[in-house]
C-alpha cells in the first residue's frame, strides 16, 4: 500500500510539471518584432533529433525553485532541490528518451529518478519507493498531454500555442501561453516563459545562416546576448567541452526560464530554474537509482502508476 503525506501526494502530482524540466533581447528591436513562431523556433529546436549536433541540447543541471498553490485549501507550498537530466538522441525521428533525477532538499527529502525504462519516486520518511516501468506509464497514461512533456521538442504538436497575456515579463522575456490539444485530467494550461537572449541568440543564428560570408571566421561583440551567462557555448564555459562554434557568441541557450501548470482543479504549480549548466557530459550513472536497505518497494498498476 502506498503511504501519502501532504508534501508527498502534492510533490508527487506535481513531478511531471519538472520536466520541463522535466526534464529551459535586448535589442533595438521591439518585441512585436518578434514572431510568435520565432519563440517557438527557439523552444523546440535544441531538443529535436533534427537539430545540429552543435546546437542541441543533450543534458542539464539546475537548482529549482517550486511553488505550488492549493486552491481547496488556500495555501501555497515550496519546495527547493537540484534537477539533472539528460536526451538520448539514438532514435532519429522521434522524440529523444529522457532519464533524470529531482533531488528535493526542502521542505522534506524525496527522490524522483528514472534511467529511461524505470521510474523511482523514493520518499524517506515513508520508508518507501515506489516503482514503474516507464513503457507502461506511457501506455496507461498515452491520451495524457502531460506524458508529452518529456518531448520538448514536439511541444506545437501536443498543444496549442499562443502569446499570453501580457506577453513579456518585466525583464522582457517572452511569456507563452499552451492548451493540450488532448483533454487532460493535469493540465488546463501551461505557461512558459522563454529567455529574451535565447530567441536573440536563434534569430542571430538564422542571419548568419542566410549571410553571403560566413560571420564566425572572427569573433563579435554581439551586445546583451554575448554577455548572458545562460549561454553554453564553449567560450562562455571555458572548459572547451561541448563540441560548438569557436568563439562563438550565438551559441547555446538553456531557453526555458519558468514554466507554470494550471490544472482543472484551479491548482498551479511553478517551477524556476538558477544556476543552470549544459552539456556538461552527465554520467548515465547519476539516473541509476539504488535502492537503500530496508525500504518497502511498491510497484502501483493502471492509473496509480507514475504520477
């Protein structure tokens, strides 16, 4: 039998919401210079097997912070931790397979794991891990738009997509707004908001695509989009690791700011992302859950399986 608490049945509801976690301009452009469509470009494109190897996306870390506010209640919850995950592309044509891990640090410790075919939700003052096979969780759960959100990259498919209101943050990142194309029993609507110096540093990329010569044979002061440290390009990091333009100041972007789920209950839950590195080459080890001594597994069938 699976115990719940309140913090576990609220953490464990609200885990899918993450992978977006999951499994993330200034410029003298205004913003309704900028295409709905060129912000969705930017979102999608660094998690499609199509993508250049170069400006994918294949793993990331980052602290979290999470609020989540009952509505039956009236109350507003917090949570804080470290996320890692990772895309494994080997499949072309379809959507990469996600393993990751949600380390909960406050206010209880949980573990949310998976190494792309199991899923383990470990909750320590329970004594308890609940196990399921990630194939099945899939199959039970396939009409379900929240299972899609593993897939970053086919986001436009699974939902409608459209400015919301207003459509820049205070900071002047872009502010989307998503229905399911699916009905959902977890998801009235999302939101995201996109970072302004990732769909600068897209649109950037698309003019030097389209440039007679080849404009990263020298490197350029390309204004507010060089000197964000959410970029991932080798001479941002320093460490020459992701195999990426030299020097180059339009290279990749963590997109994903915050998101924020809206379920049919009135209850939401947001997540934002701080200290945010990519393609660091995370170990396929950090996704293998050990089980500790003397913790009751549970295995759930049918709906309880998952989230």
């Amino acid at each position: 039998m699976i115990k719940w608490n309140f913090f576990s049945v609220w953490h464990f509801s609200a885990f899918m919401t993450l992978f977006l976690g999951a499994f993330l301009a200034i410029t003298a452009t205004s913003v309704w210079a900028i295409a709905l469509n060129d912000v969705i470009h930017t979102l999608e494109t660094p998690f499609q097997t199509k993508t250049a190897k170069e400006l994918r996306i294949f793993d990331y870390s980052a602290d979290f912070f999470q609020e989540s506010k009952i509505a039956s209640l009236d109350r507003l919850q917090r949570a804080t931790g470290r996320v890692e995950v990772s895309f494994d592309y080997k499949r072309p044509q379809t959507v990469p397979d996600v393993m990751f891990r949600w380390q909960y640090e406050q206010p209880t410790t949980q573990e949310i794991v998976s190494d792309g075919k199991t899923l383990w939700v470990y909750l320590p003052e329970n004594n308890q891990v609940i196990q399921s096979d990630i194939e099945m969780i899939n199959k039970s759960r396939q009409n379900d738009p929240m299972t899609f959100l593993t897939g970053l990259g086919n986001l436009s498919r699974d939902f409608l997509i459209r400015w919301a209101t207003p459509n820049t943050d205070i900071d002047g990142n872009y502010v989307l707004e998503l229905t399911p194309r699916r009905a959902s029993s977890l998801i009235n609507r999302l939101v995201i908001v996109v970072d302004r110096f990732a769909v600068e540093a897209d649109q950037n990329r698309a003019k030097e695509a389209n440039s007679p010569q080849d404009p990263r044979l020298e490197p350029k002061d390309l204004g507010p989009a060089s000197r964000n440290p959410r970029l991932a390009s080798p001479s941002r990091r320093g460490d020459g690791g992701f195999p990426g333009y030299k020097n180059d100041l339009n290279g990749l972007w963590f997109p994903i700011m915050s998101t924020t789920v809206y379920d049919p209950n009135g209850n939401s839950t947001i997540i934002e992302f701080s200290n945010l590195r990519v393609n660091l080459g995370i170990s396929r080890m950090t996704f293998n859950f050990i089980l500790p001594a003397g913790v009751q597994v549970v295995r759930p069938t049918g709906k309880e399986m998952g989230f």
